[in-house]
C-alpha cells in the first residue's frame, strides 16, 4: 500500500515540476492558459463557444485545446468561432496532465496567442489533482448537478480560482437553490468568486473572458486557502487514472480534410502532436 501511495505522490509530484515549467515558459512568451474543469456535460464548451466568439470580435488572439476520451465533437464546435483549435484524445485517461499539454501546445500554439483556453476532460476528480501550469483554473457546475456538488467535490471547488455556475435559463425548472450552492461553494472556498451564465441566452457572457484577460494583465487570481496541499487525495489505487477503458488507442477518424477542418487532433497521451 505504501508503495502504492509512494508511486502516486511520485506522478503527482512530477505533474507539479513539469507545471512549474509549463507556467513559467507559457508566462514568458506571454500566453495565459485557462484550465476549464467540470462533470461531463456542464456545458464547457458551450460557454467556450460564445467566448472565443466574443474575443475574436474583441481582436484578443486566443486558441482552445479541447481533451476528450472520444470525439472531435468539441473541437468541430469550437472551430466554429475561427480561432485555432486542437483536439486531444486521451487514450482513457480521464485527465490531462501537464507533461501533455506541453507536448500539445508545442509547435501549435501560434506565438501572438494570449489566451488558450484548455478544456479539461469531463471529469471533476482525477483533473483536480493535475496542475497543468494554468494562471487561472475554472471549476463549472450547471444548474442540473445539485448544489452539494462543491461539498462532495472538496478539491475540484476547494482549487477554482474561479465558479462558473451554467445552464441557469433552467434554474427554475429544476428548483437551483443558488444561495445554498454559493455558501457550499464558500464553505470549501472561501473568497472565491461564483458567476451565474447561460450559453443559451447569453447571461454572463464575456465574464470568464474579462477575467482571463485581468489575469493575463497581470491581476492576481484567487488563491484559494486548500492550495495545493490537497491535490492527489482522491485516488487510492496509485495509478495515473484510467476510467477503466480501452488502454491502447482508440481508433477515430484521421482522413479529416485540412482545406476543411480549422482544428487539428492528437490520440493517445504519449502521441507527438501533428501541425
Ligand atoms: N439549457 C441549457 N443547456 C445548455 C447550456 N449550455 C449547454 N447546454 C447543453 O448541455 C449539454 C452539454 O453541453 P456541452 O457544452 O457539450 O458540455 P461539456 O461540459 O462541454 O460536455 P463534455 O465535454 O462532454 O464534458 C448540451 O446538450 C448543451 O446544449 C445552457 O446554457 N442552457
Ligand atoms: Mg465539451
């Protein structure tokens, strides 16, 4: 078991190294990278969709990298909005790490890039552990998950530097409690701003954009009182985490036309990114 524990806090510690390096290279060529974390379908991208939309009216050079176990549904979404967009498949690994996102970001990310906006895979226990060298970690929540979720999730809310609560066009109807869902919120993080958006109707549009941008001006993010003490402590096997499926490489569409497609696609974790 101590092993166990041992080869865990070895990967994490590693993660945090090679995210120190990550955040200091990215610092200096002027890029802020934003690290977007929820249970799958909170509607990331959905937000990201109008956002990338908006800072391209605004002339902000901003990129998104979207990780998914399966798909290039994302980044098919988000190519929509004409920023350069990359998709990454992850091989079954429910997080992204930051060894990866280098590799990914390396030799895509166009040099004027201010702002690259970093889907993370829908998941909100094993990303939380990964620092992946990001100025400002996003934690969303829609108005359908519940408003224990920051209680059942103490690291995911207790490290946001930012809460993006969704989808609130159907608050209503499913009876959100937001008074309860921000003071469980303030419980595992206190100080932390919480913002309400529906990608559907356009509410909080431009928030997560103005922020990010705050932070790229050199405006401290929350810094949440958990730090970093607490990041690898929900994972008990040791194992950089799989979601149990397929461990080789999944099989996905690679004949996509680039006259046609505006976004670029990587398998496996280990897998060089292509141009
Ligand atoms: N009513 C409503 N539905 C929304 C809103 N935003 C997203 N959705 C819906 O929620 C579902 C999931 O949205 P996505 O944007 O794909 O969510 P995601 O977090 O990117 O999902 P994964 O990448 O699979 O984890 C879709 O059916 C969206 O249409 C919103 O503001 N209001
Ligand atoms: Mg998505």
């Amino acid at each position: 078991m101590c092993r166990v524990v041992d080869l865990q806090q070895a990967v994490l510690a590693k993660n945090e190294t090679t995210a120190h390096a990550l955040r200091t290279g990215m610092a200096a060529r002027g890029t802020t990278v934003i690290n977007l974390l929820s249970s799958p379908g909170s509607g990331k991208t959905a937000l990201l969709e109008g956002e990338l939309l908006l800072a391209r009216e605004r002339g902000v050079p901003v990129a998104a990298l979207t990780a998914d176990l399966a798909t290039e549904n994302d980044a098919r979404r988000l190519a929509r909005s004409g920023v350069p967009v990359k998709q990454v498949l992850t091989d079954g690994l429910c997080h992204l790490e930051a060894d990866m996102l280098g590799r990914h970001l390396e030799g895509w990310l166009p040099d004027s890039t201010r702002l690259v906006f970093v889907e993370n895979v829908g998941n909100l226990v094993c990303p939380a552990s990964y620092d992946l060298g990001e100025a400002l970690r996003v934690v969303l929540a829609s108005v359908t998950e519940g408003e224990d979720k920051p209680l059942k999730y103490p690291t995911a809310f207790g490290l946001a530097q930012l809460v993006v609560v969704t989808k609130t066009d159907i608050a209503d109807a499913v009876g959100f409690d937001e008074p309860a869902f921000r003071a469980h919120v303030e419980q595992v993080n206190p100080g932390v701003e919480v913002v309400l958006t529906s990608a559907r109707r356009g509410e909080g549009l431009g928030v997560l954009l103005d922020r990010a941008m705050a932070v790229a001006d050199g405006e401290p993010a929350h810094e949440p009182v958990m730090g970093r003490r607490h990041r690898g402590h929900h994972h008990t096997d040791g194992s950089p985490q799989t979601n149990g499926s397929h461990p080789h490489a999944h099989p996905h569409d690679c004949a996509d036309d680039p006259g046609q497609s505006a976004y670029v696609t990587s398998a496996g974790p280990s897998a060089q990114p292509r141009a």
